[in-house]
C-alpha cells in the first residue's frame, strides 16, 4: 500500500471510529487507535470537522469529539451552495407563472424541512448570503399562466399509463375542441408543451400548449408511448418547438463573429467545422422562421449557405419587418 493510500485508509478509519463512538474520542485516543502520534490525530481531526458535524464536548480535563448522526446523512444531506440553486430555480419558475413552480416550491420545503437544528445553523449564514445575490435571469418571452393541476394530470398520466383527454384552444380558433391523446413528453420552458399523440392515428406526435387545455383529466383508454421513442430525438429534430419537414441547415459565421459563434449552440446536434478564418455550422432541422427569426439577431454575421427554402423564409420575414416600419418600402 503506497503512502497516499495508507493516508486515507487512517482518514477513513477515524471517520467510522467517530461515528460509532458513544460517547466520544479524545486526541489521545484517536492516536493510539490509528497508531499515530497526537499532532497527527489532530490534524486528522481538524480535516473531518471541515466535512463532518464534529460534536464537542468537555469532559472532566479531556475534550471528546464524534461524529453526530448516521454516515448516510452526512453524505446526502444538501450544501448551502445547492439549497441556494433551488431557490434561485423557484424564484425565476414562480415570476415566470411556470406551472411546475408549485412543485419545485413544494421540494424545497422538504429540503428544508428535513434539516435538523443543526444543520439549519450551520447552512443559514451561507445560505441568507447566496439567496440575497444569486438569481436565475427570466429572459423576455411570452408570458401565460397554465394550472399546475393541469400539470399534476399530465404527469399522472405518464405514470399509469393512460391518455389524456382535455379540450383545447388551438391558434386562432374561436371555441375549444376535444382531444384525446396519449402522452408522449413534456417540455418545460417559456412555454409548458404537452408531446402527444392521437390514439389509432397514423398521424405523428404534436405539440399542445398547456395553458390551452382546460378539463383536463385521464382517460380510461390505456395509451403511453412505444418502447424506442426518443422525446430528446424528437426535440432535436425542430430549431425550435413547431414541427415541419426538417432540412439541412449550413450556416457561414464570418471571420469577426467565429469567437461568438464557438461558444453559442444554434442546435443540440451541430456539427461546426472551420473553412478558413470562417467556421460552417450544419445541423438538420425543422421550423425554418424560428431559424430565420433568430439569425437576425446575429446582424449579418451569419450568412445562410443552404437550404434555398431558408433564404426564402429569411427574405419573407425581412420584407415583413421593413412593411412594419415603413408601409412605403418593399425589398
């Protein structure tokens, strides 16, 4: 056994020696127990205090030190850095009006609520410090409010197996229609989308807005998705969430932008290759106006390499944005 090993094997050892004491170990007894002199226990236990509740105590002319609670709880209970990222989580999901908010609230009242007095002490001062100045920014981006109930049905769905069935509001539409679907995923964002599927349909699975169902409940029709679907592959497919036949997207960043561009992802499955003092970035994808929309705020930097069809929706959405301004102007 090499030295560094032999180091930890002593670390460990006197971690378990604390944890199973009763009533406690002095300096002079870690030593003798690991069979080392008093400076080193020292050190050793200087080190455990840092990961451990280290529990002190007086008695007579010695103190006594031992590790409070069991193993376990030491190596699952959560850092002040970790309760303070679900804050910050719930905090952005709730000024959102995001309808799983509740349900990240609820989780971390439990992580809160299994703290013992103890451990509340030890986490306050860090966690009152990174709760005052950590946030979880809420870009601009439409803003609905959708049921967390409508939620609850959704997932509840999902885990017995059965469809959904809801009335819908689609795009446009003046009164709602019944939908019967089975559960296909869930996609959380801006906008809360349901994945589904029409039962003996051959038609693929869509995307319903949750802020657009009402009457949500589940259905006694049994319906959950095969085996080898992918909601990850399903999602790639689209630049953004509105399905379309996908094309091969090649995009040219020019020469001043290539430093932007290496640190942006414009899809999960890019492939981005250098050309020179430029890079090309392909993927396949669908929604071409998402893509056309996005790429204004590049201002010229990225130019559209293929496909025809993209430049055509590119030059439509630029036509529309300067009728906007001026009535007058056409391209």
């Amino acid at each position: 056994m090499t030295d560094r090993m032999a180091k930890m094997s002593r670390m460990l050892a006197l971690v378990h020696l604390l944890a199973d004491s009763g009533e406690g170990l002095t300096l002079d007894e870690m030593a003798r127990e690991l069979g080392v002199n008093r400076r080193t226990a020292e050190r050793m236990r200087d080190v455990i205090a840092i990961n451990f509740d280290l529990d002190e105590r007086q008695d007579d002319r010695h103190k006594r030190f031992r590790i409070t609670g069991s193993l376990r709880r030491v190596y699952t209970r959560p850092s002040a850095t970790e309760v303070a990222a679900l804050q910050a989580e719930v905090d952005a999901r709730t000024l959102e009006k995001a309808p799983r908010a509740a349900v990240l609230e609820s989780l971390l009242h439990k992580v809160k609520g299994a703290l013992d007095d103890r451990e509340k002490r030890r986490l306050d001062p860090d966690l009152d410090a990174l709760a005052r100045l950590q946030r979880t920014r809420v870009p601009a981006g439409p803003m609905v409010e959708a049921d967390p109930a409508a939620l609850a049905h959704v997932q509840q769905a999902i885990l017995t197996g059965q469809c959904l069935e809801f009335d819908y509001l689609g795009e446009g539409a003046s009164e709602p229609a019944w939908r019967r679907i089975a559960v296909y995923g869930l996609i959380h964002g801006p906008v809360t989308y349901v994945v589904g599927k029409m039962p003996a349909h051959d038609k693929p699975a869509v995307p319903f807005r949750l802020d657009r169902m009402t009457n949500v409940r589940a259905s006694n029709l049994p319906g959950c998705p095969p085996d080898d679907w992918d909601v990850d592959a399903w999602v790639s497919q689209s630049f953004g969430i509105w399905r379309e036949d996908d094309h091969e997207i090649v995009l040219r960043v020019t020469s001043g932008a290539v430093a932007r561009a290496k640190e942006w992802r414009f899809h999960p499955a890019q492939v981005v290759e250098v050309d020179g003092d430029e890079l090309l970035v392909r993927f396949r994808s669908g929604g071409l106006r998402e893509i056309a929309e996005h790429l204004f705020t590049w201002g010229g930097e990225v130019a559209i390499e293929a496909p025809e069809a993209l430049r055509v929706v590119m030059h439509e959405r630029l036509e529309a944005g300067l009728r906007a301004v001026r009535p007058d102007l056409s391209c």
